[in-house]
C-alpha cells in the first residue's frame, strides 16, 4: 500500500510540473523544419529525367534559413549521396556550383553547376545540417538525370558543338585539326577530319582519337551492313566494323577515281561516294556493294555534268547528290540509271553543300545560305532561311530540321519551310551536324 502511494504522489508532482500559467503542456512536440527541390520557380523535380546539362535547381525550405549556413558547405550537388560527410562512393566527387542565390525571406535558394554536366549521368543534390533562423538543422537528398546528347556539330579547330534538343548548345573542342563531318550510328558518333584524324564518341562530350592509318584528309562517313565507310582526299577509302579499328580500303591505283570524295551515302545494301576530279572541272560518281574490295567500286555518270558533286543521301527508295551550280541528280534504290532533276528549271544556281531526308522530305542547303526542298526529288522550291552565311551541313532529328555554317551558324525548322536562327556559342566554322536519329 505504500508502495502505490508513493507512485501516485510521483504522478502528480509530474502533472503539476508540466503545467505553467493555468495551462497543461502534456503533448509538446519538437520543432521540424524540411526542404524540397521546387519546380514552381523555374527548377527541377525530384527524380526528374532527361533535366538539361546546366540544370536550374531551386531548393524550397519550409522555414526561413540562415542564408549564412546555405552555402557550398552544406549544399553539394555530386554523383553520389552523401552519408554524414562523405559520399557513399569513393569514386564519386562533388560538382563545382554557382554562387547560391537567396529569395527575399530566405526560404527559396538557387544555384547551378558551374560547368555543363556530363549527359544520361544521375546526379544528387544534399543539402547537410543547413540552419533556419532558430538554429535548427535541415538535411535533405535528392536527384535528378541529366538527358543524352542528341546533336553533335563540328568544326574549325577542333570545335565540338553538343545538344540535348537542339535548341541549347555547349561548346568544347578537341584537339585543333579542321573536323569536316560527324555522323552517329552503332551507339557512337564518329568525326573525321584533315590530316585524317577520327574521333569517336559515346556521350558526345567526351572524345578518343583513333588511329586511321591514312593522313589525307577525310570528309564523311557512312554506315551500313555492318561497316562504317570514309572517304576522303586522293580517294581515300577507310572501313571498319567497330569505328576504333580502320583499314584503308583504297583502290591500289590511286588514280583510280581520279579525285577527291567529298560525301557518301548507305541504303539499300549500296553505298555511294561523290567529289570532283584532281583539275576540278568535273564530278566523281562511284557506287559498290562491297567498300572492303578496293575493285568493287563502279564509276557512274553524272547527268547534270557539274563541276563537283558535294553530297548525297539516301531516302525514300532513292539516292540524291547535290552541287556545284545548284547541280541535283537522284537515282533509284539500285544506284543506276541517275536523272538530273527537272533540268529546266533550277531554284539555285548556289553550291548545294549538304543534303538529308526526312518525313517525306528532301532538304538542301547551300553556300549562299540558302535552302531548297523537294518531296519527289525532282521538284523543288526555295525555302526561307533567313541567312545569307554559307552553309555546309544538315541533319534531322527530335522533329526538326538543322543546319549549320560559317562563324557558328545555326538555322532550324521543323517542315523544312520556314527557319529560325539559332543563338550561335561559336565563331568557328561549322562543317557537319548529326543527330541520334
């Protein structure tokens, strides 16, 4: 009995004590104070995809913080999560970022990465012991990926050009040599340029040179079958199945086409190569089934007798070259029998540079910056570019139409009629686009 009176006094003296002022405070929980990435202003998600390489990330507190205690410190953006003070993998390292922007009543925070980041790489954002006002801690992790690189131009100097969506570019470069086309096939993109440099590519930042065996310059690359085909100067004609490994495929008489080849093209099983003679007074027209025999190659004619035939593609069961003086020659899907197109009337006299399909659509583009596009291959009609700055490669991919020249110009259109200028992030030169299709 005294035993339980004694435990009863406990009870109430406990009662008693928790009370103050008349009033009883038995359920007083601790402060909480939390926080979010917000995509309300401009930011990104939790757990967002495809997010650009230079992301806008907006960290949303529940509370006002003390702006001193938000700062590189306490927000990291890494490759990893980050345990404590250490990220839980040893090889994963924190990303530089900007300086750290407060809003007016310190709740919401911005910054960014100082350097475009690595694309299809998932990234964290933590944020460790940051205080509000009241001093209490505030610890959160979050991620996001960034998207895979659909664009690649090239260029003067080394210059490497990339893009999620065509529409923003980053810009790095990658030794100095001219690179004069790039192409994307087999989860790679592929550079060549003078000197016969390759470059090869699976992210389209981060770059390998490959050894080609060949120091003439290299032009343009195709790949079908199986086989990446490039040709280049004095006939220069490289093959290989993997992209790091090359042949040179070359007919043993260099004189065999008589010039240089400037643009190929892969369909139906056929490949096709065009350029101009050693004198420049004509255009070089080659086909074969078999660019790994140096004999196999086949010399075709050209209808429109131009001075140089530039490029060629491939598309809607027909092959098309284009070139000098506004020259278009198309053939069927076996590659003989070419026609010059409606040779009464020509839309251009302009050098056509560069050519590309699709959606039903052939697209043109020329060194007096123009643009002309044909259904059929054999009508066309002037586009409006809005440029007068030469042009010297195009592409199609993510729904819409790119092309690229001189001093960092870019035009895109998504029907191949009408052209938007692109803010250009170079003054380089541009000779070749390619997209992931």
């Amino acid at each position: 009995m005294k035993t339980f009176l004694r435990i009863f006094l406990i009870m109430i003296a406990a009662i008693i004590t928790s009370c103050s002022n008349g009033t009883c405070n038995t359920n007083n929980p601790a402060p909480t104070a939390s926080v979010d990435l917000d995509s309300n202003n401009g930011g990104i998600s939790n757990g967002e995809s495809n997010v650009a390489l230079t992301p806008t990330i907006v960290l949303q507190f529940s509370v006002p913080m003390d702006p001193s205690t938000v700062n590189a410190q306490t927000i990291t953006l890494s490759t990893n999560v980050l345990t404590g003070n250490k990220l839980t993998d040893s090889g994963s390292q924190n990303i530089p970022i900007t300086t750290i922007i407060a809003s007016a009543n310190n709740t919401i925070f911005t910054f960014s990465s100082e350097s475009p980041l690595l694309p299809s790489q998932k990234y964290y954002v933590n944020v460790t012991n940051a205080l509000t006002t009241t001093g209490l801690p505030v610890t959160g992790t979050f991620y996001f990926t960034t998207g895979s690189v659909q664009f690649v131009a090239v260029g003067t100097n080394g210059t490497i050009l990339y893009s999620l969506n065509g529409e923003q570019w980053e810009s790095t470069a990658f030794g100095s040599k001219y690179i004069n086309s790039v192409t994307y096939a087999e989860s790679q993109f592929i550079a060549v340029g003078e000197s016969g440099v390759i470059y090869t590519s699976d992210n389209g930042v981060n770059w390998t040179s490959q050894l080609s065996n060949s120091d003439q310059e290299l032009f343009d690359t195709a790949y079908g079958s199986g086989l990446f085909v490039i040709v280049g100067c004095d006939g220069t004609v490289l093959t290989s199945n993997n992209g790091s490994a090359w042949t040179d495929s070359s007919p043993a008489d260099k004189d065999f086409f008589c010039g240089n080849l400037f643009g190929i093209a892969y369909g139906n099983g056929i490949y096709v190569s065009v350029g101009q003679n050693y004198d420049k007074t004509q255009s070089v027209l080659a086909t074969t089934s078999n660019p790994t025999d140096p004999e196999s190659w086949v010399i075709g004619n050209d209808p429109s007798n131009a001075t140089e035939l530039t490029a060629v593609t491939y598309g809607g069961e027909k092959f098309v070259a284009v070139g000098a003086g506004g020259a278009i020659i198309y053939a069927s899907k076996t590659a003989d029998d070419w026609v010059e197109a409606n040779d009464s009337v020509k839309v251009t006299t302009a050098q056509l540079g560069a050519i590309t399909y699709a959606n039903g659509l052939y697209v043109a583009a020329a060194r007096d910056g123009g643009i002309i596009k044909s259904t059929d291959a054999n009508l066309w009609s002037l586009a409006t570019s809005g440029t007068t700055t030469p042009l010297y490669s195009i592409t199609h991919g993510e729904n819409k139409f790119i092309a690229v020249g001189n001093n960092g110009t870019m035009i895109s259109s998504i029907d191949g009629e009408s052209w938007t200028v692109i803010t250009p992030v170079t003054t380089e030169n541009l000779y070749g686009i390619t997209s992931r299709h």
